[in-house]
C-alpha cells in the first residue's frame, strides 16, 4: 500500500513511499527465470517474499458471497460466468 494523502486522512495509515511502490513487480518483473519459478502458480508475493494469503482470502463462503453481490451491482446475469 502506497502512503497517500486520502490513506492518511482518511484512514489514519501509512503506507510505503511512492519510490519502493512497484518494487516487487518489477523484482517479479527482472528476477533470474528459477527463481520466479520456483514461486507457487498463485502466490501472493509481498515486498519480495512469498507471503501466505490471508485468512478471508481463503474464505469460500465469503469469495461466494463477494462474487454474488459482484454481480448483482454489475447486473451480470445470474448464468452468467458463475464461480
């Protein structure tokens, strides 16, 4: 997370500064070929190191539910690309 002005008024929060930003893209982005392939297809990578995903993000009840209220803001149709 990036420190900006609104996450700081609005959130009370620090974040990184805007030059370390992109620094695990592009790390992703230049690493030598084994070592990015020695990463799980799916992993979430933070600052450089394989990072487990939290516990909501693993959550199946709430990544339906997510998706379902997704998709009712979008009017998606209810066949429509289903989870």
């Amino acid at each position: 997370m990036i420190s900006t002005k609104l996450l700081k008024a609005g959130f009370a929060a620090r974040g990184a500064e805007v030059e370390s930003g992109a620094t695990t893209s592009v790390w992703l982005a230049t690493a030598d070929g084994a070592d990015v392939a020695a990463l799980p297809s799916g992993g979430y990578v933070a600052q450089g190191v394989l990072t487990p995903p939290s516990h909501a993000a693993q959550d199946d009840e709430l990544r339906d539910w997510l998706w379902r209220v997704s998709r009712e803001l979008v009017q998606l149709p209810s066949h429509a690309l289903s989870s």
